[in-house]
C-alpha cells in the first residue's frame, strides 16, 4: 500500500511476502496508486486531471479521469486480459485503461482490445520513486503517453484535424515593387495558398489588408484566388506563397478552423 507517514520523508510500504524486486513492487504501487487517485476524486466529487503530450496531433490535452466514471477496477478479468487499472462507466463497460510501465510495454492483446472498442488507454512510465511521489502528490498527473486524441477526425483518412492559422504578412509585388500583404494558411507545418482558403478565410483576410481576388495564372493556364498587388492589380503566384513564410515568425495567426492535409 502507498503511506504517508508522520515522518518528513513519506514512504511506500508492501507485503512482506511479496516479491521484492523493485520493479515489480514499483509496478503494483503505481496500479495502486492510479487507482487510490481516482477512487478518492470520485468519492469526493472532484476532478482528477490528467495531461499527456499527444503523439497523433502534437498539441498537449487534458481531461478529467473522473468525467463519466462509475468505478475503478485494478486487472480487471477481460476474458484472458488483465489490463492494469481499468476505469467503468455506469454500465460496468471499461471506458479508460490505465498502464503502468516499468520495464515492459503493455501487452500487445490489451492494446488490440482497447483499439478495436476505441477505449482509450494512458501509459505511465516509472523509472524512479520520485515519479510515484508524483502520482501520489501531484494535483494534475501526467500520462507519458496515450492512444487517445479528443480531436475530431477527418471523415476520409481518421486523422485529428489539425488547426488551420491564417497568417498575412508584409510582401513587395514583383512587378512594381509597392507594399502588399501576403495571405496564406497554415495547417500541421503545410502551407496553403489561396486557392485552398475557404470563402470565409478569404473575407478573414481581406479584413486583415491582404487582397485577394481571382486571377488567371499563365502558369497554372487557370484561374484561380491568389494574392494581389493593390496598386498595379498583378498577382503573386500561389507557387511562390511559401517564400513568404519566414515574415510570419513570431506571430500566432489567426485560427480559422480544423482541417486535414494528409487526405
């Protein structure tokens, strides 16, 4: 079991019959000690908040681990699986899975499960007690890492849409050299010119001193929404929009919605 002791220096404590390799003894305080956190928010009435940097669209979420949450299980018997800590909603289903990490990764079966029934699971890599110290004690936990992103997926590929930024930044028209300003869409490190700007993009950054109309490109033998100089009425190409990137260093863009770039 996880102590506090009276002492200044808290302490973890186990059966003494147990087997006292420290991994083992680290793995079953962590199973315990997840659970203990999140039986003791759910008594209480309090949230439990976990953060973990996701892997799928790199941003950093949080949720609270008692949201929906009936009940907590330590290796629950899922037909041959025993996943580590299991969290159930009113039903009794599973609808979190914690694992502990020492030095094996979580079995590949528990991962196939959870995939197939889209259960999200949170792996916790231990490597020293002061990262139980942190389970324990820590208002916020932290999860190395998880399977789970919460935000919404594109309907053709399954990705988690990533944020689409709208920069418009200072350019010089090639033709005649007077001031202009550049516009274009930033979405997961791609960057899109104005012919893959939305209606509403484009009004956004007409707002913001770009000026963007349709144009015929000789180049592209088309017509299409591109960048234009105010002054001598030319477009810049879409093809050279990129060259314009390294202007919006610094600034945070304008978000403008979701959107995917690998379909």
């Amino acid at each position: 079991m996880a102590r506090k002791g009276s002492l200044k220096v808290h302490h973890f404590a186990h059966a003494a019959e147990s087997n006292c390799q420290p991994e083992t003894v680290m793995h079953l305080l962590g199973k315990q000690l997840l659970a203990e956190r999140v039986e003791t928010a759910i008594r209480e009435g309090v949230p439990l908040w976990l953060s973990w940097a996701c892997a799928e669209c790199r941003d950093r979420h949080e949720i609270d681990l008692t949201l929906n949450i009936a009940q907590v299980a330590v290796e629950l018997a899922l037909g041959a699986l025993r996943p580590d800590v299991a969290l159930l909603n009113s039903q009794h289903e599973p609808a979190v899975i914690l694992e502990v990490v020492v030095t094996h990764p979580p079995d590949e079966h528990v991962l196939a499960y959870c995939a197939e029934r889209k259960i999200p699971v949170f792996e916790f890599k231990l490597k020293k007690m002061g990262d139980l110290e942190a389970l324990r004690d820590s208002l916020k936990i932290t999860a190395t890492s998880s399977t789970f992103c919460p935000r919404p997926k594109c309907e053709k590929c399954g990705h988690a849409l990533q944020p689409r930024k709208l920069f418009v930044v200072p350019g010089t028209c090639w033709h005649c050299h007077s001031s202009m300003r550049i516009a274009f869409i930033d979405c997961e490190g791609y960057t899109l010119d104005p012919s893959q700007m939305t209606t509403a993009e484009i009004a956004k950054a007409n707002e913001q001193g770009a000026f963007i109309r349709e144009n015929f490109s000789r180049t592209m033998k088309a017509s299409e929404m591109s960048n234009t100089c105010p002054t001598c009425g030319l477009l810049t190409g879409n093809f050279y929009v990129g060259n314009f990137t390294e202007y919006a260093e610094g600034m945070s863009g304008i978000q403008t919605g979701l959107g995917c770039v690998r379909c």
